[in-house]
C-alpha cells in the first residue's frame, strides 16, 4: 500500500473555497479505483495548511488517478488559490495481517 502526503498552504481568504471544493471531491476521489481512503488536517497554528493523507493501492492507482479528469479539475480549481508550492511524499507500507510496517 503507499501512503501519500501532501502539505497545500493556501492564500488566507481561500480557506473556506478549498473546504467546500474538499468536501465536494472527497467522495470522487475515495470511489477512484486504487484508493484506499483520505483524510484531512488542517495545522492548529497555521490555519492556511492542510495536511491531506490519502492511502492507495499501489504507485500506479496513485498515477492513475493524478492523470484523471477527477484530479485535473480539482487541482486546477484550487491551484489559483495556493501561497506556497505544495509538498508531496509518497511512502510504501506493508502489511502481513496484523501489522503495518514502513520499508
């Protein structure tokens, strides 16, 4: 399975559209094949940074889905609205049936 985080700090008063967009993608992307699940955390002190963690399959359906019509209208929706570069980390994990171990 690979994990991947993406840190995304928005222009303040873009906030509230990025929520709305989130939660309206959310369950496109969670029904994408090849996804696992996402969540979201927004930082306590920096309230212009999330955090997404999104779980998939493998390398491919992560590739798969960045190369949909799903992801290209999200991201160009809320690309305008970035204040920084995002940042993305991909990390494989596997599991034997009773633990989670990071290679």
């Amino acid at each position: 399975m690979l994990v991947r985080i993406v840190k995304l700090t928005f222009n303040e008063e873009s906030m509230d559209f990025f929520f709305q967009e989130f939660d309206k993608s959310k369950a496109h992307i969670t029904n994408f094949k090849g996804c696992r699940g996402m969540r979201m955390l927004q930082d306590m002190n920096q309230k212009n940074i999330v955090m997404t963690y999104s779980h998939w399959d493998d390398e491919n359906a992560l590739n798969n889905y960045r190369n949909s019509q799903v992801f290209l209208r999200l991201w160009n929706k809320i690309k305008p609205h970035f204040k920084d570069k995002p940042q993305a980390w991909s990390h494989e994990i596997y599991f034997d049936g009773f633990h989670i171990t990071a290679d």
